[in-house]
C-alpha cells in the first residue's frame, strides 16, 4: 500500500521534458471566476479565484449565495511549490492546514502534457466572434484517467474537462483579467498561521480536484 502511494506522488511531481516543439505554456497571473461542474450534472462550485503564476499559489472561494443547490462552501489557500494547502472558513475563523499529494490544478498546464490540436471556437473568419484554443492532454495524476486543456493563444486556461474513473468534472475560467487584484487573498490569514500541518491519513490524496470528489 505504502509503496503504492509513493509511486502515485511520484507519478505526480515528475514531470518529463520531451523534446516537443510545442512546449506547454504557463498562464500570467490572473483573478477570475472559476466553475467547476461533475459531469453527472452537479454544480459543485462556483467562485471566485486569484492566481500568482510565479509563485504558483492559488485561491479560490466558492460563492454559497450562487443559486444553485448542490454547490459546496470552499476556501482553499494553495501554495503548489511548498506542496500544502489551507482550507479556511472564516465565519468561525478556523482552517485546516494539509499536505498536497498532488500539484495538478485547472490554471496551469502540466509540464508533462501533449499538444493535440488547435481549434477555433465560434467563427475565426468574424472579428470578435472566434476564440482560437491550444488543446493539450495528459493523464491524471494518479493515471486512472486523463484531462483535456484549452487554453488561449495567451495561454489563458479556458476550460479543462477531467475524465476519471471515479468521477468526472468540467471547469471554466470566465471574466479573467491579468492581474493580482487583490494581493492579500494571497496571504495566508493570521488565524491560520499556527495551525498545525494535519497528518495525511495513508491512502488519501490531496490536491485542488481531490477537494471536489
Ligand atoms: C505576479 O504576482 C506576484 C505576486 O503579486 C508578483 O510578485 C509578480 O511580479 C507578478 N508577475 C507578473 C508577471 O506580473
Ligand atoms: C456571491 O454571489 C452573489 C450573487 O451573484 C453576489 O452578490 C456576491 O457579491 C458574491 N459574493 C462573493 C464573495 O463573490
Ligand atoms: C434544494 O435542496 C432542498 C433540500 O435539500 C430541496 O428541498 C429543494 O427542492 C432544492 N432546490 C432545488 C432548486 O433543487
Ligand atoms: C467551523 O465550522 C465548520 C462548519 O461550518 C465546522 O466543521 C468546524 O468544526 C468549525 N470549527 C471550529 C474550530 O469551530
């Protein structure tokens, strides 16, 4: 079981370099909406999120006055590179601070993935009716499935669907803009920062998907 779970991380942080030309881009920094929708029909979340490119820290607080029964109460605080995460709730101002298993998230094309295709959504020929996506795919990280990316030619991330064996979901970035808005939703809130990194109960992996499932 052990061995089994390090060889999943593994799989996770590894990222091969090909030789490709076409070499997966990284998106700016951005603030915008996200959706995120499992396939059987669900609204999971809906929300608003900010994302440090360079630093690779993301948030993302879903909208509970969304109308939309099935969506879920989320404030997750991600720092990819140090490899944890917060989730906060700041009406009884309590967090919990865990390990990340796993960096894939919806804002960043994994380094590993495999252009596909270039498609233009709408009408190319029409100004200001076309959009123009790369997509590029890949496996789940822990292989028992695989994403499909569109992203613009700024490298914008447009919408991201994830097959998997478990359960499947589809997300969306809408009204992004190429800035930090607010640099504080970065900032790991004071009533957090003696919190205790939780123990990672064994078989249980943690990443941005894993908090929808
Ligand atoms: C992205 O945001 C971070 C944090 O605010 C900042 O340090 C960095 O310079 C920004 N990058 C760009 C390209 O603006
Ligand atoms: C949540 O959505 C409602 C209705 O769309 C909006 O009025 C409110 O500002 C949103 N709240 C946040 C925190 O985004
Ligand atoms: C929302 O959920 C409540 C209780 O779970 C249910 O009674 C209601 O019909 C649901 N509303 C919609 C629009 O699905
Ligand atoms: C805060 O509220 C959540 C549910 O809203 C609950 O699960 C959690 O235990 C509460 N934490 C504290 C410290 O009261």
């Amino acid at each position: 079981m052990y061995a089994a779970i390090t060889l999943f991380v593994f799989m996770c942080l590894a990222a091969t370099t090909h030789a490709d030309h076409h070499q997966p881009c990284h998106a700016p920094n951005m603030t915008g909406f996200m959706s995120v929708l499992a396939l059987k029909g669900e609204l999971k979340a809906y929300g608003a999120f900010t994302y440090d490119s360079m630093g690779k820290k993301l948030r993302f607080r879903s909208n509970e006055s969304h109308p939309v029964n099935t969506s879920m109460g989320l404030d997750l605080l991600m720092f990819f590179d140090e490899g944890i995460f917060y989730e906060i709730d700041s009406k009884n101002q309590s967090c919990e601070k865990k390990t990340l298993q796993c960096s894939q998230h919806p804002l960043d094309i994994p380094d590993d993935a495999t252009f596909m295709s270039t498609a233009n959504g709408g009408s190319p020929s029409i100004e200001g009716e076309g959009l123009k996506v790369n997509v590029w795919t890949g496996s789940m990280a822990d292989l028992k499935g695989h994403y499909s990316m569109s992203v613009t030619m700024g490298c914008l991330p447009v919408w991201t669907f994830y097959f998997h064996e478990s359960s499947s979901f589809f997300v969306s970035l809408t009204e992004v803009e190429l800035e930090i808005k607010d640099p504080d939703l970065l900032v790991v809130p004071s009533f957090c920062l003696a919190q205790p990194l939780e123990e990672t109960p064994e078989g249980t992996v943690n990443s941005f998907l894993n908090e929808f499932m």
